[in-house]
C-alpha cells in the first residue's frame, strides 16, 4: 500500500472513532465519516464496501496492534509464571481502552444487522489471547512451575478470571474505567488466583495437547 494510502486510511480511521464515540454505530454512516476523514465516499465504498467492512478492519487493526505488544511482553518476559501477571495486566489495558469499548458497543449495535463485528471481535479477540496464553502456560508447566491437565481449558480458566465481565460493564456504562493501578491489582490478584489452582502436585500430569 502506498504511503498515501496508509495515511488515508489512518484518517478514516481516526474519524470513524470520533463520530463513532459522537453519534453511536447506527449514527455513524459512511458519508459522515468520509466527510471528517476528507476522503471521498467513492473510496470508502471501494475500499470497505460496507460500513460494517470498515468497522471490522479496525477491529483487526486493533487485535493487531494488540498482538505485537502481547508477543512483545511474552519475549522479554524472564520466566513463564512472571509473564502470566505483566500479560494479564497488558489484557487488561487492552480490553479496557476507549477504542476497545467503542469497538464493543459497535458489535453490539451490529447483532441485529450484519453480525459481522462480533464474529471479528471474537476471532480477533479470544481466538487471538487463547493460543498465546497456552503457549505461555505450556511453556511454564514444562518447567514445573504449574501443573495443568489440560493447556486449552487452563488458558480459558486463565482469561475468565483475568477479564471476567470487566469488558461487559464497560460496555453497557454499569462502571467506570478502573485507573491503572487498579489494573495492577486486579491483575497480580487474578494471576495469584490462577497459580493457586494449578499449583504442582506430588504426580504432575501431562499438558494434553
């Protein structure tokens, strides 16, 4: 793609979060977000075709963006077990963020036309977190450090105490953002929770795989 190109694009995109947290999904139509963006509608229709398309490649955009930070904390983590409280703190930032949320309330405004934000949000979203919390969590029950039977439903042990409905209060406004800090806590909290579960036995069992 070429420079003027990304640089397009990331205007779409930035306008499309304004209006988006302005209007709500349903308010947020291809000519408005065009016009913010100082794009024609001519190339949103060529390169999204729908505005659930657009929302969607920002949904991916997202997951990406979110992908490199959490590989990037997996790498220069300098053991398994202390990688699990710094990824659950990164998962939760990202969860958390402005754009996640408005993400969120998009897919939910979109159930009941294309279902399509939902389908990105859940492949981009757990499909994303779910294998890299097992590599992680393999990778710790190799070394002894946790004892799992089953890697795939310890990650979803895992992620369930970490987010929990964290996500779901913040979409439907029922709580505020919690300050990072709070972030912090509930993270080292849900990470203490987890290794309390899968602390190694005296005949440590198999990752299935």
């Amino acid at each position: 793609m070429r420079a003027s190109d990304i640089e397009r694009r990331s205007r779409i995109h930035e306008a499309a979060y304004a209006v988006l947290a302005e209007r709500g999904y349903r308010g947020a139509s291809f000519l408005t977000i065009a016009t913010a963006a100082g794009v024609s509608n001519q190339t949103m229709y060529r390169w999204y075709g729908t505005k659930a398309g657009l929302f969607r490649a920002m949904i991916e955009e997202n997951a990406s963006a979110a992908r490199v930070a959490l590989e990037a904390s997996l790498n220069s983590a300098t053991g398994s077990v202390d990688a699990l409280a710094e990824v659950a703190y990164l998962v939760l930032q990202t969860v958390t963020s402005e754009r996640a949320i408005d993400l969120n309330r998009a897919a939910a405004s979109d159930a009941s036309e294309t279902g399509e934000l939902g389908e990105a949000l859940a492949s981009s979203g757990r499909g994303l977190l779910l294998p890299l919390v097992a590599s992680l969590l393999t990778q710790a029950h190799e070394r002894g450090e946790i004892s799992v039977s089953d890697v795939q439903e310890a990650a979803e042990v895992w992620v369930s105490l970490v987010v929990g409905d964290l996500q779901v209060r913040l979409v439907t406004g029922a709580i505020s953002r919690p300050s990072d800090l709070d972030l912090q806590a509930h993270a080292s909290a849900a990470s203490t929770r987890f290794l309390l579960l899968c602390q190694p036995g005296s005949a440590r069992e198999e990752v299935a795989q």
